[in-house]
C-alpha cells in the first residue's frame, strides 16, 4: 500500500480547527502560510518516501541485541541520517542552540507525519525532543554546550529512565543509585527496564536522563534525582573519549513496535559509570515532568499517526476488494465493498477519530505556543491553562482511539486484516502500546480529575465548556441542515460535559474516591466534547469555503460529513456518560476480591 | 498464572439467567442438578490440568506444515486423546449415532471452559461440532453410517471450507468444481483459503465438507453444492484406505491463534480428489447455514472463553503488582493495584463484559434446545425465535466486548502487558478473529437488521422488548436499592431499543440503505440490553439467595454489583445509540473516496 502523509487535512486542521494562525508574527516573525505550506511538503515527501517504505520490514525484521549492542532494522541508519540533514530535529527548537525557531506546533505536524510513516522509526527521535527540554529546563551551562548542539541537530540522541521493575507508575520505590566523586561527577548503578531506543547503531552517541537517588536521599518521590549520564564520555571540547559503562543487557520482545528497541539498561555493572547532575538534587521529577508533559503530547500524536496509517490501509483496501451488490440486488458484478453502508460506517468512524484526535493534538500545541510565545499577558495564561487541560486528553483520548481506529482498519479487512502479511494487524499491534506508555491512559484520567481540574477549582474545564457551548451556538448560526445537527448535539454533549463537571467538583470536596471512579469515562466524555468542538469549527470553515472561488466542494463536504458523522456517533455518547462518572465510588467497590473469581 | 474454569459462575449463569433449569425433564430425562454438577466440575478439571497449560506455548511454538503436513503444538496430540477419550465431543449429539443425548447448552459450556483454557485448540473441536450437524441435516444413510461415528466420538474432525481468495463475505463468487464420475462420486478440484484445522496430526481422518460447482451449476449462490471430502478415503466396512487427493498447502502467519493451522487447501491437484454430494445439488449454502448458525454461537462463546481468560490474568496481576497508595496517602507500603478505583472500574468492565455475554449466548443454546426438544409447540415456536434472533447478537457483541476485554487485559498490566511473555497481549491477538470469522461482525448485525428483525415483521424484537420490561419491572419489585437503579437503567435503555426497533422498521419500508447504516449501532445496542436483563435477572436471583440460609453473600453480592456496574456504563449508552441507529444511510454517504484522504 501506498502511504500519503495528509499535508492536505494537517493543514487544514492547524488552520481551521486548532488557531494555527494565531501564531504567526510575534515570536515567530517569519513564520507564513508559505513556510508552512514548503515545511509540510518537504516532510511529506521525506516520509512519504524514506521512512514509510521502512515500516513493514521494521516489524518482520525489528531491532536485535548482539554482542551487547542493539542493531536497528534494515534502512533505520539511513532515514535518520536524512533526518539529521534535514534538519527536522531542530525544527521547534531555539536559534541560539541550533534550532530553527519554529513553533513546536510544527514539530508536532512532524511527529504526527513520522509516526504514520512508522511508528517504531519515530518513537526514537521523540524521545530526543524530551530529553532537549529537559536539559534547555534545567542543564549548567556546561551541559548545555557539552550536549544540547548535537541533540538538537540529532547527531545524538536521548533516552529517559525512569522504570525500574518495582517503580513503574509510582516513582517512589526508584532505587538507581548515585554516589558523588567530589569532582563534580557521580557514579551511577542500577537497572533500568522499558528504555526507548536505550541502544542503537543509528547515531554516535547516546545522551541518558537517568532517575536515581543519592546517598543521603529521603524515601519517596522526595528523593529522587536526575542525572545526565552519556553512553560515549564528551570531552571537554566536545569530542568523543570511550565507552561509560552502560549498555544495553536486554531487549523485550513486545506485542508490536519491533522497530524501537526496548532496552534493559544496566548502569555501572563495572563500577564505572560516570554522570553528571542535572537540575537540583533530589529534585528530578520535576525535570521528569518537562520531559513527560512533552512527551505526553506527543505520544497522543504518535496515536493520531498510527490511526491515520491504519485508515489509509483500510481505505485503500476497502475501494480495491470487491464482494456483494447492492441491497436488493442479486447479479452482475459485485461491488467495491466501499460500497457497502456497514464498511462505510467502519471508514466514517475511523476518519472521524482520526481527524478529531488530530484536532486536539493541534490545539494543544498551539496552546503550548501561545503559553510561552503570546504577546499577550491575559494569551499566555489562559494558553497555559488550556494547554495543561488538554494535555491528559491529547495522550489518553487519542491512543484509546488509536486502539478503536486500528482495530477497525483489521476489520475492513476481514479475514485478510487477520494475517500479517497485509499490514492491517501490524497498525493494531503498533499502536497498542501508546496508551501504556509515558503514563498508562488511567493515570491521565487521574491526571486530569486530579490536577488539571481540582487544580484551579475548575475554572479552565469550565472555560472549556464555554468555548463548546460558544462553537455550538456559532454552528447554529451557520444555519446549514448539517451544521445544525452538529450544533444541536454539540449543545447537549456540552450540557452533559458541565453536569460532570459539577459533579466532580463536588464530589471533591466530600471524598476523593468518588472522583477517582469517575475520572476515565470523564476522559473520554471530554475527549467527545473536545473533538465536537473542533469538528464543528473545520466544519464551520469548510460550509463558509464552499462559497468561495476556485474551493474544492467535494473535499470541503467531506468535512462537513465527518462532522456530522461524528456527532451523530461521538456527541451522543456523553450524555450516557455523565451516568458513569457520576456513579460514585461504590459503583466499584472492593469487594473480596474471591468474589470476582468463580 | 494458574488458570481456573469458572465452573460456580459457568452453573449461576446457566440457572439464574439462561433459563437452562427449563430443559430438565422432557426430552432429557437424565439431565438433574447432580448430573449437570458433575459434568462442569469434570469438564473444569480436564480444562485446568490438561488444556490451560498449552496455551503460552501454543503461541510461541505454533502449527508448522512440513512436507505437506501440519505439525501441531506440542501436547495438542495427547490432550486431544484425552478430549475423545473423556467424550467431550460427544456431550449433545443424538444417542443413535454416538452421542449422550444432552442438551447443546452444555456442549455450549463446554465450548466456553475449552477456549478460556486454550482457544487455538478449542476451534478443531468446534468445527467438528459443525460438520456432525450438516451431516446429520443433509447426509445420506450411507454418509451417516460411514462418518457419523467417528465424528461424534472425535476420532476422527470436521473442517468447512467455504472461502477462496475472491470469495469471502460473498460466496457468489465460488469457483471450486465438482465433476460427477457417474458412480455417485465427483470430482473436485479448486483451492480454498482460511480452512481452520484443515490439516493436523492430532486424528486419523479429516472430513472435509467443501462448496463446489457442478458443471451445469446456475451462477451465483443458487449454484453452489457442498461435498463430503475425507482425507483419507473410508471403504464400506468403515476402514481407512489411502490418502484423497487433498492437502494443506500453506499455512497463514497470523496475529494470533498460532496454535490453529490456518490452511490453504488443494483439492484435486492431481486430478484425483474424490467427494460426495452432501444434500442437494445447488444447495450448498442451505447446509452451510445449519453448520454456520451452530458455528456462529460457538464462536461468540470463543469470545466469552477468551475474555474470561483475560480477565483471570488481569485480575491475578492486580491483586499482586504493588504501585502506589490510596489517595492521599503519601508514605508506607505499595498497595495491590487493584485497590485503586481506576483499575476496579477496568476490572469491573471485563467481567461485566464477560458475565454479559456468557449469559447472552447461554440463553441462546436453551432457547436452541427447547426450540427442538420442548414437548410444548408455543414454546418450541418461541423459542426458535428468540434463538434465531440472538444468534448474531451472541456472535457479534460477545466478540467484540472479547476484544474490549482481552484489551483491557492488557492495559491493566501497564507495560508489562505490552511484552509477550507476559501472556496478556496472547489473549488479545487471539481473541481478535473472532469479530470476522463465521461472518464478520457487520454481516452478524446486518443479519439482526435483515432476516431476524424484517423477517418477522419485528416480532422477535418486540418479544424481547418486552421480556426486558418485564425483567425491569421485576428488578424494581425486587425493592432493593441497587435492583431499582438497574430497573431504572434498564427501563431507559428498552425504551431506547424500542425506538430504534420501531424506527428501523419503518424505515425498511422507505429504503433498505437507512436500515444498513445502523445496524451496527442496533447490535451493539440490542446486545447491551440483552445482558443488561440477563445480568437483572441473576442480581434478583442473588438478592434473592442472599438470605437463604448457608448463602455465600460475598459471591451473591458480587453478582449485585457487576450487574449494577454494568447497567451504569452499558445500559446507559443505549439513549446515545438509538441517535446513531437512526441517523439513516445520508450519515455514511458516499463521498468521493478522494475526500477521504488528503
């Protein structure tokens, strides 16, 4: 199959659905519709021609462990070499480190693009816009000159260790050690498990942020430090000096991603492993979270990509097969099974999340913009707030939709979808893990009954609300049949959205377990709202282009369609919704656990 | 993770929601408490000791083919000794040729222990299972003499070999032959794709029943026939001399099931396959319905087998993986996962979803044996309805709520559900043929739109219509505060169906094209109402027991909260369906499939 990166819809939702142009100027003087249009073509045809043609062979031939070094799959060495002179990892990053200054929305675009391409070849190069972050955040000026230029041009990559077999979601039981040299060095020892691209042959050298803990740390998440800990040793004058003793003791073997090795990374098994501090002592997970809050984002997009590779195979796919006639018709040729209402429905649902999760991504990156770029005092706070507020729903909402969009790209398949060779089943293994990892899609929910909506008393998810109901008010007045559709269900879905709202709120000043119990179906009742609200407004702008000269009717319609579709399908989940959230606790509570077993 | 049949909820689901007490007496004398005790605990021991154990290696160390023939996984052979030896296959076939004369539903629970143990080697017993009854449907006296015997006893399986490359989902398109030899035998030649367990080495023979054209077969479905093809030939006297001119020729690499040989057959490649008519000529496809209709239950009861699994594994993890604290909490010891809120709810919706479709596919085997054994003709006529009218719901919504769990199972493990060794990602790629085979899932609902809700004028559904609120006005009776919210829950959600039922009948008269676009929102739909009144229906029963004296109330309470769980976040998406049922086919239309992508 083919694959197109959809320059067309991604700029189409940047412009019309996330306030793209609301970036242009200010921070960004050079930025214009026509840098925008030259970026994604380029990155268009360098997925669309590089990497994509590497993403079967990446899971039938996926990464291996040997001789202690990971060898990546055929072709890895050299599209991300290309990727290095394309400058692609510098896109979003400042001009004073070598980046090129662009709004990070860009470089979501590229994330978004790469990750349809393939997923297991993108995931890499992610990890390195983390660790960047992090050392921009929180490095010495020395650790900025010694790594930040050949991170940003991608010559090196990053890696981030967090997980050790017993500290997984919960932090606190870390144990990595670090033990000062009174040099200014530490020496650092311990196992790190589910590390991305811990290991390869892609680039020279490999810059790990590592969690660990130092002699005199309290227990707890209280206690825990960052260190910067290179695979090669960075002399002073930046050249390489020899191995540190880190490496690669195990790779496991995953349900899809074959391409990214997830590296067990074993630190100081030699005594010798040398690393530097990065931020303050014992204060690490606050980097953690620079890092984790942009990879949040883009694991959400890696989902958006992943769903879009799925479609188009699906779509592909299901204008090729041939099978049945119309209803009520018994001979002559059988038909497309794109013909068939049912296959439609599968490839409208598809489109839809596809497009609604693309949405969210984009407007909260922009909102990520606008929070550190805007001009504007009063921008900058409410971007921040609303960056933070889709944040848990950008990476929860899109990768549980990834799972629904791949799943059904196996389907439009039938038997075929089964089979590996066709390349359906490898979207739906892929995509699999983007809800797990960077913080499992439940402690999103959690994150976001939690932080993000008791933070602040409520105020931004009430904002929220307003925006939606605004968008519904705005599709009403749009006065087309569809439009008012959408408006109608958008209004109710908005209705239902607040009740939650309130609900929770009040069920934290009573008892946080009742907010806990509600907070995944809450989610997902925002993530319906907030793909409502972005649809209608692409909607909105599709009916008003339609009139214009030269506007390509049929394109714009279909904007309308999935709208509509999504609406229909998506919109009126939420009322059903609020019923769950607002189940309260004892809806789940523990029973003797023999009970649940028979 | 020691896997344990759930015998206790297996016998609360067949006496307190199918109905399954109304089969004692009549046509199966034998049948009491003791004896159907008997069986289950027999069957959960043979399931436990002999067939769970082969599940992880089934998939890691799969059927090969090797010289033309199908090496199965290590310990297949002898545990499908033991399965004829124990006459498991035998359980619900007639007495006169073989079988022990009990009621299907309990070759029905044998079906769900046997795939929650080890699905790859469930699906060869279930395909005999269809085979036996096309034969004892269509076959000669001849035919039934020389297969009937060994097929009941398992000595020899059963295979259908039904699909080719270009027809799938249609099988119009069939274009293996069949020349008659003018002794009463054909010829047959052609190659059929996807035959599960088409070759083997855990039996003697392999009955192979294979659609075929005639040379002067009309076009179309109307010309299809169905052969009786052995593997090996059988003489008069029932020996076994010499191999047909049949063979697996490859083998499909699929997403799961690595333990079931996916075969690619050859029949006839050197002229010298020889078959039987089975039944009439040019009516095939009236044979495979006896075989697809028994094939379609069993399949849905494959999801429930391998969503039960799923959810053993998870909950095991949960209850032994440490993360965290309780809200609040910011020291002291990790607790069980399963403590938290959010991960109940995930734990909650599996079995929800798996005692919702146990019950769902058990009410359909009763209502299966009392349409043919009931003495009483209302009751048989009743009861043919009710079976034929959930059978593509018991096949569609059980395997796709099977996905939804064995998903979930993998999310509960965070990222060690990802990795393989683990075992949960196995039930997930597993389970996800399900939703196509034996027809997909859209098929199974346009069924339910077409032949089961058109064909009877809609009475079927509104039978069950009102059998649910009946069932809610019973919970209500029931005066309990968990009961009445489920009463409550379950009287919305029926008016909901009723609406979509009464709409999707009207619209039948306008345009078939309405009636298509919804009916995968109506199965999902009618499918929740239909647990949500089986789960009513034993939350009363457990009420009920619970103040009988030596009540387990733990047990019984459980079963109170899973269906109030489950009335909350499924009966309360019944309101929102009924908008998408009901959107008509201009919803879906048929965009240029160019606006589809970009």
């Amino acid at each position: 199959m083919t694959f197109a990166t959809p320059v067309r819809d991604m700029r189409f939702t940047l412009d019309h659905m996330a306030g793209f142009g609301g970036l242009e100027g200010g921070a960004f003087p050079e930025l214009s519709d026509d840098l925008t249009s030259a970026i994604l073509e380029e990155l268009g045809k360098y997925c669309d021609n590089v990497v994509a043609p590497l993403n079967w062979g990446s899971d039938q031939d996926g990464a291996v462990l040997e001789n202690g070094v990971v060898r990546t799959s055929p072709g890895f060495q050299d599209a991300y070499r290309q990727y290095v002179e394309g400058g692609w990892g510098s896109l979003a990053f400042p001009e004073d480190v070598g980046g090129q200054g662009l709004p990070s929305t860009l470089a979501v675009a590229l994330v978004d693009a790469l990750n349809a391409a393939c997923m297991s070849f993108a995931i890499g190069t992610t990890l390195t816009t983390g660790a960047v972050k992090t050392i921009l955040h929180a490095g010495t000026d020395e650790q900025k000159r010694l790594y930040l230029p050949k991170l940003v041009s991608g010559e090196w990559t990053g890696t981030m260790n967090l997980t050790e077999p017993q500290a997984g979601s919960d932090l606190s039981g870390v144990r990595a050690k670090a033990e000062p040299q009174g040099d200014g060095t530490y020496k650092i020892s311990g196992q790190k498990i589910y590390i991305t691209y811990g290991d390869h042959d892609i680039a020279d050298n490999i810059i790990h942020l590592v969690l660990a803990r130092l002699p005199d740390a309290p227990e707890g998440t209280a206690g825990i430090s960052m260190f910067l800990v290179p695979k090669v040793h960075v002399a002073a004058d930046g050249s390489l000096e020899g191995r540190n003793d880190v490496a690669a003791v195990g790779l496991e073997e995953k349900m899809g991603l074959h391409g990214s090795p997830t590296c067990v990374m074993a630190y100081g098994e030699r005594g010798e492993c040398v690393g530097t501090l990065l931020g303050q002592e014992h204060k690490g997970l606050k980097n953690m979270f620079v890092m984790m809050n942009s990879a949040r984002l883009d694991v959400g997009v890696q989902g958006v990509g992943v769903a879009e590779r799925g479609y188009q195979r699906a779509l592909a796919y299901a204008l090729e097969r041939r099978q049945g006639r119309a209803p009520g018709v018994k001979s002559g040729p059988q038909v497309e099974i794109f013909k068939h209402a049912d296959v439609r429905r599968m490839l409208y649902s598809m489109k839809a999340m596809v497009e609604a999760s693309r949405a969210i991504c984009y407007a909260n990156a922009v909102s990520y913009d606008l929070a550190r770029y805007a001009a504007d005092d009063a921008v900058r706070t409410r971007s921040k707030s609303v960056e933070e507020l889709l944040t848990p729903i950008s990476k929860a909402w899109s990768t549980d939709r990834a799972n629904d969009v791949t799943s059904l790209g196996v389907q439009v398949h039938g038997g075929m979808g089964y089979v590996e060779e066709t390349g359906a089943a490898q979207h739906m293994r892929d995509a699999r893990i983007a809800a797990i990892y960077e913080g499992t899609n439940g402690i999103q929910a959690i994150d976001l009954v939690g932080r993000k909506l008791q933070g602040d008393g409520g105020a931004a998810a009430k904002a929220f609300v307003e925006e939606a109901r605004a968008e519904a008010a705005a599709a009403k007045d749009a006065g087309t049949p569809e439009l008012s559709l959408v408006a109608a269900r958008l209004s109710r879905a908005t209705d239902a959205l607040e009740a939650s709202t309130d609900w929770l709120l009040e069920a934290a000043k009573r008892d946080q377990h009742d907010v806990l119990a509600g907070a995944t179906p809450y989610l997902k009742q925002f993530g319906n709202v907030a793909g409502g609200v972005y649809l209608a407004r692409g909607a909105r702008a599709a009916a008003k282009a339609m009139g214009e000269a030269g506007a390509d009717a049929a394109y714009l319609s279909g904007k309308v369609a999935i709208a509509r579709f999504f609406a229909d399908n998506f919109l009126t989940e939420a009322a059903g919704l609020t019923e769950a959230v607002t189940a309260g606790a004892d809806a789940v509570q523990e029973l003797d656990p023999a009970v649940l077993t028979a």
